[in-house]
C-alpha cells in the first residue's frame, strides 16, 4: 500500500549528486515528498566530503559532471564505502557509462530524463539490498555470538560436573574424619585416667570445626 511504501521510504537516506541545481532540486522535493530524507550535492568532490559524515544507504548520481565523473566517483565509493549503493544516471546516448557502471559494482543505470517513479523503484530495490545485506550480517554475528556463548555454558557444565564430583569425594573422607573422631571423644570422655586429657579434647573440637569448614567449603563448591 502507499502508506507502507512511504513508511519504509522513511528509512531511506539518499544522496542526491548531480551539478544541475534545477535537476536536484525537484528530484529531491518528489523524494521527500515520499518521506525520504534527501541530500544534495552538486559535485562528486561535495559528495565524498558528506560521505564522510553521513551514511546514506543509496546514492544516486550523474555519470557526466565537471572535474571528478560518476563511474571514477563510483569507484571511490565503492573502495571506502562498500555497503552503499550507487545508482548511476546516464544520458541516451552514454548508455555504455552505464554498463561500465554496472561492471564496476553499481546497482543499475538509468538515462536521463529520468521517469520518477522507475526512479523511485530502483531507489527502493537498492535500499531493500543494504538492508538484505544488513540483515545477513548481524545474522551471522548473532550466531557467533550465540556460538561463543555456547562454548562458555559448556565449559562452566563441565565446571560444574568437575565440581559436583570433588565435593563427593572430598566429602567421604570428611566423613570419616569427623566419625573417627566423634569415636575418639566418646573413648576419652569413658576413661577417666588419659593423660593430658583436656588437651586431646581441645584438639578433637579443632578437627570437629575444620571438619565443619571443609564441608561448608564443597557445599559453596
């Protein structure tokens, strides 16, 4: 519908590059019309400068202009800002400016003068594109992500494991610390005539608390 159409043209940030003042500025009025946000630039020189600042998803060009041309403005583009897309304008008789376009890595051509709405058209599939290509990336860095955070759950399981098993065995041993030692005092609280009698209390009491401890420590464990 016309109203989803002018939603997703919302998103779109397009950069307008051609030297006729007249030209960019009833293209750019009709785009923004469709609630595009528009910028122009007179030169292929201006148009790198604002690249440097800006992130338009779509740029679209005329191929004949003064100084710098489109395909050598393409090329540039193309080396330091691969995820934009160019659309080239050529006039009837350069058509060849526009394969060669093509070759270099623009998403299409279109001759001059331009039919709006085939503009338009265009202008949406090569945006549709980024975002395709967009969407694909953060894919494959959601599941990277997901992979690394696979690889850290199945080393903290095996942590896990590992722990859960040297808690049981430590716990056996303790066991039987705190049984042989329970045994102990039972003996020495029957007999009255064991020498240093208090003293051996005192030490079976230190290995009832560090009997204690240790349990608490594989519990934490």
């Amino acid at each position: 519908s016309e109203r989803t159409t002018n939603m997703t043209a919302a998103l779109i940030r397009l950069l307008l590059v051609d030297d006729e003042a007249a030209f960019r500025e009833t293209v750019s009025r009709r785009l923004e019309k469709r609630g595009m946000k528009v910028i122009q630039a007179s030169s292929a020189t201006q148009c790198l400068e604002i690249m440097e600042t800006e992130n338009p998803e779509v740029v679209v060009s005329d191929v004949k202009m003064p100084g710098m041309d489109g395909l050598e403005l393409l090329r540039h583009l193309k080396e330091k800002h691969p995820d934009t897309e160019v659309i080239l304008l050529t006039g009837h008789a350069s058509t060849a400016d526009g394969v060669n376009g093509i070759k270099g890595g623009a998403f299409d051509y279109l001759t001059k003068p331009v039919e709006f709405e085939h503009l338009l058209n265009k202008i949406h599939q090569a945006y549709d594109q980024v975002r395709r290509r967009e969407e694909k990336r953060e894919q494959l860095e959601f599941k990277e992500k997901m992979a690394q955070q696979m690889i850290v759950t199945e080393r903290l399981a095996a942590l896990g494991t590992l722990a859960t098993g040297v808690a049981h065995e430590i716990n056996n041993p303790l066991a039987l610390i705190r049984e042989s030692a329970g045994w102990m005092e039972m003996i020495i609280e029957k007999e009255s005539d064991i020498p240093r009698k208090a003293d051996l209390q005192k030490a079976l009491g230190k290995i009832e608390k560090g009997v204690e401890r240790a349990k608490r420590i594989t519990h934490q464990l």
